[in-house]
C-alpha cells in the first residue's frame, strides 16, 4: 500500500497579538502559540487513519494544514510525492476537487441562503465541471447514494427544514461530489445526536468502499476511532506521543496518555473496576508548553529526565510508535 501523504516536522505557531504593556513585560517578545509542534506521519491509499486527543492538542489544525487551508511555519506535506507548499495557489485551487473537508459542525458549514442542491452543487461551480443540468443530476446521484430521499424533494430545501442527520449527510454529499479521493472528516459526529452516530458512521464506511476514499479520520472518542480507523495516531499539545494499528494500540498502549485516554472510555459492565490510575489536571497552556514531555506535569509515571529533553517517536513493536522514556 503506497502512501498518499507524508507528513514531516510539520509545524505550526499562531501569533498571540497582545496588548502594548503585555509586549512590555514580555521583554517585546511577541506569543506564539504551538499548535502543531514537529509532526510526522504518513496517510497510506485507501486506509482511515485517525487522530485522536482531547480538545486543544492540535488535530483539527493539523487537518487543515494537510489540505494547505493555513498555512505551516516549517515542515513538508507531500502528496503523491509532491510537496504542497512548493506548488502554486492555481494548481492547489484544481487539486482541492480531490482533497475535500467534513467540518465538524454542518450547521455553520452549510449557508442558510442556499438549497440543499445549490451547496452540494457548488463545488461542482467552482471548479467549471459540466453544465447547469448535468451538475444537477450528478447532485441528485449522491444525494440517493448517501441516502438523501427522496431526492428530488429534498433538492429544493433549505438546512433549517432539515434534521441534524440530513444536514450531516448534506455536507458529506457535497465534499464526494467532485469525486476526491481524499477526505479530512473534523469530528463529523460530534454534533450528531447519539441515535444517528452510529449510522453516519456506516454511512462513512460504506462511502470508503463505494467511493474509493482515504479518510484523516479527527476524533476525541477513541471508541468511534476502534471501529472506522484502521491506525491511529494519538495527540497531545500539538505532538504525536503513540501511533500504531488499532489492534495494537488497543491491545497494548504504551504512552500514559493512551492509556488515560483508554480509561475514559465507557464500560458497559457496571462491576467492572478500572484498575489504571486516572490522569489528573487540565492540559497545559500551548503558548507556554511544558519543557521536555509536555506530559509529564499530568504523568503519573513521570521521572526527572521527562523534564529535560523532548522524547523521540520511536518504534517499540513493527508498525507501533511511541514519544516516551518508558521501558
């Protein structure tokens, strides 16, 4: 299986603009937030891999950054061998039909002043592809294969007449139809009621199959990442600290923050007690990370060297990578 992408050192600061007196006590160094801090991976053809961490570690950002909607401070994202910061905004313009965008709230995605087939449809605009009446039958193509029936009705609506699930299929609809082969899904469940997660994600999976697709799966629920993603990459305060197959990193996590985030996920059976000890604390600020392993001030396993020197994101099994001093 080749790779698609190849993500490497990627990094990414956003500059805080504070006010005069706040430059003044900073010496008139300006702040930077570190939100995405040195990241490598790789995204093979055809696979789900996900990306999972709690708020503010940096996912949605690095999902941005692979389709080049921000731009990176420093890094490569190559994409069928091709790095993306080195071609030109035209090029990028024609290659975004094969790399498309689940946002993670359709409401604030969809426009209120467009029908359900004019914002499918306009991607279809955009890049010039066929005319008036052949881009409306391909729109109520995908609307029937993504289960938008009946089609020819619903065509006409508008997002507030729709369900939240219809919505959440609207958006899906119209990141497939310019046919990518390419997807970053940004936590396209998360707004979803509970009784239609399980069948967006079906959707998801069947989609990959039909469509031939490779998802950036970005998810806090490490529950919904065992049955879609085929790896995962786990993040924390802008670093990858594990990645491996989901068989592996379920089986045998190795970083303490996989574990923690393993401890949080719901066990059916009431009598069942969680024997791990349970991470405390908040994480810490990103323009102001914590020297070392930025874990270690919430690690209960931390030890003096975890202070001083970044750990490397090194293999400890075939296929399994892990950012921890650890044996």
């Amino acid at each position: 299986m080749s790779d698609l992408f190849r993500v490497t050192r990627l990094t990414k600061e956003f500059s805080v603009h504070g006010s005069v007196l706040d430059l003044l006590f900073a010496g008139g160094r300006k702040s930077v937030v570190h939100a995405v801090d040195e990241v490598s991976f790789e995204i093979r053809e055809g696979e789900v891999l996900g990306l999972a961490g709690e708020s503010g570690s940096g996912k949605s950002t690095t999902g941005r950054l692979l389709l080049r909607l921000i731009e990176p401070t420093s890094g490569s994202i190559e994409y069928r061998g091709r790095d993306l910061r080195h071609i030109s905004r035209r090029e990028m313009e024609s290659l975004r039909r094969k790399l498309q965008v689940v946002f993670q709230d359709p409401n604030s995605s969809l426009s209120p002043r467009m029908s359900v087939g004019q914002a499918i449809g306009h991607p279809l605009a955009i890049h010039g592809l066929g005319s008036a009446g052949e881009r409306r039958d391909r729109v109520l193509e995908v609307m029937v294969r993504i289960g938008l029936t009946p089609a020819g009705f619903l065509y006409r609506k508008y997002p507030h007449q729709l369900s939240g699930g219809q919505c959440q299929r609207v958006v899906l609809a119209r990141a497939l139809v310019t046919g990518p082969e390419f997807i970053v899904a940004d936590e396209p469940i998360a707004m979803a009621d509970v009784s239609v997660r399980a069948l967006i994600l079906e959707l998801m999976k069947r989609l990959k199959e039909e469509f031939n697709l490779t998802y950036l799966f970005i998810t806090h629920d490490l529950a919904t990442a065992k049955y879609l993603c085929d790896r995962i990459a786990i993040m924390y305060l802008g670093r990858i600290v594990e990645l491996g197959s989901r068989e592996e990193l379920f089986a045998r996590p190795h970083h303490p923050y996989t574990r923690a985030l393993l401890d949080a996920v719901p066990v059916p059976d009431p009598d069942q007690r969680r024997t791990r000890e349970v991470v405390r604390g908040e994480i810490p600020s990103a323009i102001q990370p914590p020297a070392g392993c930025h874990f270690h001030p919430r690690c209960p396993f931390a030890m003096p060297k975890c202070r001083e020197a970044r750990p490397p994101l090194k293999e400890i099994a075939p296929g399994h990578l892990s950012a921890c001093l650890l044996d």
